[in-house]
C-alpha cells in the first residue's frame, strides 16, 4: 500500500467476500443487485466501496478492503445517504438513483448506486427502488448496505444477492 493510505488498515475477515466476489466476475454471472447486511462497524461500507471500484475498474486504491474507508470519487458511481436534515433515505433521492443508472456510463463501463443504510428508506423509497430492481439497465451494479433488514421489504431483499 502506498504511503498516502500508510494510516488504513486492511480489513482481513473480508478476504474471503473479495476472492467470492473475483470468482463471480471471472464466472461472468455478476448480480445487478447486492444487499450486505451485518453489525456495525464489521467493514460492509469499505467492502461496498471496494466492489464498486472492482465493478468500474477504478484505479486501483482499493486493492483490498480498508478501514478506514472513504467514499471513492468517480462520475459512474453515487452514494446515497439520508439527508442531513432528514432520518430516512427519501423518494427523491431514490429517484435521482434511477435517473442516474438509467443514462449512459461516462466511461462506458457501467454504473453502481450505492444505498446505505438501506433500511433507513421510507416505504415509498424502496417502492421506487423496487422498479429499477425488476428491470435494471445494462451493466449497473446497485449495493445495498444494511446493519438491519427487518426495514427492508421481502421483495427488495429477494431481488438481490444477499451478502452476510
């Protein structure tokens, strides 16, 4: 790892979820949907962010999965978190997701949305999202990060590939 990231740690236990991830790349049969679920603080967002850099092909800052993690900056990818202001991830926002994955790529690759937490959507968020889940657009990838699923409807979480 290079000096500028010498004060990340590597997150180890998620080894196995990286090498998971590679043999499904490499088998071409890429999910358009992942839910991660688990406790806090175990590394679902650095390994959220570590997917979407291995989906967009970003330069490689994201070798493995790190701690503390960082948002990674590209015009293919949007993270979405509720508003400051708001508790929950609002309709809007969700729809700004769709518009999102449904233009081209900028760089021709693809597209990833992550939402996180995804438990934190209002009913008419995840009605919304639930859309864009049914009939996804070409080569996107929408993460889904969640410390608890009991928020999130049955029919989200069965059109994703889930991850625990």
């Amino acid at each position: 790892m290079s000096d500028l990231f010498s004060n990340q740690t590597e997150i180890p236990w998620l080894n196995s979820y990286e090498q998971s991830w590679k043999k499904i790349i490499q088998n071409n049969k890429t999910p358009h949907a992942i839910l991660i679920s688990g406790n806090r603080g175990i590394g679902k967002r650095s390994f959220a962010a570590w997917l979407a850099t291995e989906h967009l092909d970003i330069t490689k800052k994201y070798e493995s999965c790190i701690y503390p993690f960082d948002v990674p900056s590209h015009a293919d990818l949007k993270w979405v978190s509720p508003n400051e202001v708001k508790r929950d991830i609002g309709v809007d926002q969700i729809r700004q997701i769709i518009d999102d994955l449904t233009m081209s790529s900028y760089e021709g690759i693809g597209k990833v949305s992550v939402v996180e937490p995804a438990n934190k959507m209002n009913i008419s968020s995840a009605n919304s999202l639930l859309k864009i889940l049914e009939e996804p657009p070409g080569n996107t990838l929408i993460i889904l990060i969640a410390d608890k699923i009991k928020n999130i409807p049955a029919t989200i979480i069965s059109r994703c590939q889930h991850i625990k």
